[in-house]
C-alpha cells in the first residue's frame, strides 16, 4: 500500500509539473506588456524598462521559468540576505523563510510558502487574494455536491424501483436535459425564474455572495440565502449524472441473486431496498461524486459571475478583464492544485477498497 501512494503521489507531482509549464508558457507568450497594464501606456522607457527588470522580464524565458519553479516550491534556493537562523525574503515580493542548510557564500536552500507572486493592478499578493475568495468557492462546491448527492440518489432509486413506467421516462429526460444543460445559461435562466419573476413568494435575491454588508452599518454577516440559487444551478449538472449512474447500478444489484435470496426470506421490502441494494450500488456513484467536486472547484466560473458570488470565478473573470497575469496563474494554478490532489486521495481511497487497482 505504501508503494501505491508512493506511485499516486509522485504521479500528481508530474502531472502538477505539467500544469505549471503550460501555465507559465501560456501567459508568457500573449502579446501584453505587464509593465504598461502596471504603469499605463504613456509610461517612459526608462520606468518600463526598471519595472520589466524589478519582475525579471529582462531575463531569458528559460530563466524567468526556473525562477517561476524556484518561487513556487517550497525548497528554492535565493540569495542570502541575512545568515540568521530565520531569514527574510523582500518584503515587496515574498514571504518569510527558514533556511536549512548554505549552498554557497551567497546562496542558501530554504523553506518557504509557495510565492505566487502579486498582482499587476492592485499590487496585492495573490495569496492573499486567493485566500480570501476560496472559502466562498468551497462552500458553494460542498453545499452543491451535497444536494446533487441526496436528490440525485433518491431520484435514482425511483426511477430503478419504477423502471419503464412514466416517472422512469420524467426522470431520464429531465436527467438528461440537466446534463446537457449549459451552466451560463441555467445561472440565468434559474436567477430570472427565481429571484425576479418569482420573488414575492421565493424571497431569493438575483445576485449575492455568503457574506453581506448590514444596512446599519454594523458590518458584515453571512447570508446562506444567498447560497441556494448558486448551489442549485450548479448542482443540476452533477445531480442529472448521479441519478443515472444510480439507477442503472440500482437495476444491476437487483437482478443479483443474494436479492432473490433476500426476498425469499421474507425481508421487508425497504430493508432490501436501503441495506442491501442501495448499499452495493453506491460505488459508482461514490466515484462520480468525488470527480464532480473536484470539477465543481473549477467549474463554477460562469455561475459565480452571474450571482456574483465572491469566490474564485469572480477573481478569475475580474483578472482576465484586467488582463492580471498573476492573479490568473495563481488561481489556474490552485484550481489545478485541488483536482490533483482529489483524484489521489480518491486512488488511494479506491486502493485501500480493493487491493486489486494496487496491481495496476
């Protein structure tokens, strides 16, 4: 087992490798001047020219890659400032640091927070920025999954238990309808519906994020109305996915023999239901669930700007209007962070179940 997570670990650290370069290249070959989106365009030479050199511009591409590398992982090696045990980074670009050990008289290796650099427009670490709009974006993840998960398998054992019949056929076309769905459009579609047409008796707002400013003045409290539109639109997509897979796994168990051998036993129907064929229809479902988190951390870009809700589709969108290079990275980067990790913690997971995936 050991082995197996080894393999898993050392497998997401490539893969994160990989991100990190396409990154890099990507944002480094548009046609924008970081310089002049940071000091405008009638900016001299001289100013573009000391900015460029202060954010390593100046250098080569494959220079400023490694230094990208060596601002973002936690052992890098810098220039020593200071031979006290604690050493201090720029306070302009990065953050405190512990060194481990001298490399040379001028150099040292260290460990550090990942520096994601800061931001062109507000000049605001990009962790900092990161920091704050993340909770929203996992709230929003979590409380989605959460009602995808409890009506999608509900949905699921219906249309199982009601195989053929007119609810069966309701469920499947709404399923599909619901996966082919596009979240931009459902965001508004499902604020227009809701939040304005409907609102005398929904009491929903069109737009808000989890936190909202008091009209007394007495600062800010969370709002969890709020949340509910922005969690339905985009749990529709993961919920049409999950009462499928529940409903063809749901038939699978029940042809099974061990139900046969239930029924003849005389067991209630619903202890057959929920203790045994629910129970060994889930994987499938546990499998989906756990990957649609990890895309709901991604994906909820085009449903977090309609709402407005404060996460980390705001700040990607607000980057790109501003073509804040930093900022982008850095969530891109984040976004790609927590993928990786969820598909290993799930390998692993899936490898501890059944020692078979092991051998793989």
């Amino acid at each position: 087992m050991i082995k197996y997570i080894i393999k898993r670990l050392i497998y997401g650290i490539l893969v994160l490798l990989g991100v990190v370069t396409i990154i890099f290249l990507l944002f480094n070959v548009l046609p924008a001047d970081p310089a002049r989106m940071i000091l405008g365009q009638r900016a001299d030479i001289s100013s573009v020219e000391a900015i460029n050199k202060d954010l390593g511009l100046d250098k080569p591409l494959i220079t400023q890659y490694v230094n990208y590398l060596n601002d973002l992982s936690p052992l890098s090696i810098h220039n020593v400032i200071d031979s006290a045990n604690y050493w201090y980074f720029d306070k302009n670009k990065y953050s405190s640091g512990k060194v481990l050990f001298k490399i040379t008289k001028s150099y040292s290796l260290f460990i550090k927070k990942p520096y994601l650099r800061r931001s062109y427009q507000s000049k605001r670490l990009v962790t900092d920025i990161i920091n704050e709009a993340l909770p929203a974006t996992t709230i929003l993840a979590i409380a989605s999954i959460i009602f995808a998960l409890i009506l999608g398998v509900l949905l699921g054992i219906v249309s199982a238990l009601k195989k053929d019949t007119f609810i069966d056929k309701i469920i499947t076309v709404v399923s599909v309808l619901g996966m082919s769905l596009p979240s931009f459009f459902a965001a508004i579609i499902i604020s227009w519906l809701f939040a304005y047409v409907l609102h005398n008796y929904t009491g929903l707002n069109m737009v808000g994020s989890l936190y909202t400013i008091d009209d007394l003045g007495r600062g800010e409290y969370i709002n969890l109305k709020n949340l509910i539109l922005p969690a339905f639109t985009l749990g529709i997509r993961p919920l049409a996915v999950i009462s499928e897979l529940t409903r063809s796994s749901m038939l699978d168990v029940l042809s099974q023999d061990y139900i046969r051998t239930a029924k003849a036993k005389g067991l209630s129907y619903l202890k057959i239901i929920f203790k045994h064929a629910l129970r060994n229809s889930l994987n499938p479902v546990v499998t989906a669930a756990s990957g649609w988190f990890a895309s709901l951390m991604a994906g909820a870009v085009f449903v977090e700007y309609v709402f407005d809700w404060k996460g980390l589709g705001v700040v990607i969108v607000d980057a790109l209007d501003k073509y804040d290079f930093p900022v982008l990275m850095g969530t891109v980067l984040v976004i790609s962070i927590i993928l990786v990790f969820i598909n290993i913690f799930v390998d692993i997971i899936y490898g501890y179940l059944d020692p078979r995936i092991r051998l793989k």
